[in-house]
C-alpha cells in the first residue's frame, strides 16, 4: 500500500511546553492534557525533566494551535515555551535532543 502523500497528512504545529509541579510522570503529563484539551486533538511526544521543572513537546493540528496554546497558558502550572512547524526546531530551542 503506498504512502499518503505530504499535502494530504494535514499541517500541524509543535508546541514547547514547560510544567511547574513537584512530580510527574509521563501518563500524569497525558492525564493533565486530556483534563484541558476538551476539543483539541493533540499527542505527547517528549516529556523531560531538567533542573527540577518538567519540560515537552506537543503536536496540535494547525487550526487549534492557538486555542491549544492559549489553554496551555491559562493553566496555573502550565506554560508554552516555543513552537514551530518543525519538531527538530522546538527540541533545539528547548535543548530537549
């Protein structure tokens, strides 16, 4: 079966995103997206902790991205960093790889 061509995968954006909580784990950070994002698609891709704050990545379709970024903001632990259409360009900026 052939592959589905770029033009029809949709675009999307990559969103930095930095947590401010004592402890979490990955499926708490999932957890915490899937309480706040009601009718926004996403997925995790990297979930780090460095110097005590948590830091990630995540992937909005590009007609929520900044519903998806002004969720992020508004929560009290929670705060975007960068994005980009270009996960490579996120992870450098956030030194994540």
């Amino acid at each position: 079966m052939p592959k589905v061509n770029k033009s029809a995968r949709g675009k999307h954006r990559w969103i930095g995103f930095q947590l401010d909580v004592e402890d979490c784990s990955r499926h708490e950070c999932e957890i915490f997206f899937s309480d706040i994002f009601v009718n926004v698609s996403w997925r995790l891709f990297d979930f780090k902790k460095i110097d005590g704050l948590y830091y990630g990545v995540i992937k909005t379709p590009l007609e929520s991205y900044i519903d998806a970024k002004d969720i992020i903001n508004k929560q009290d632990k929670s705060s975007t960093i960068t994005s980009s259409g270009k996960i490579k360009l996120v992870r450098e900026r956030m030194s994540l790889k």
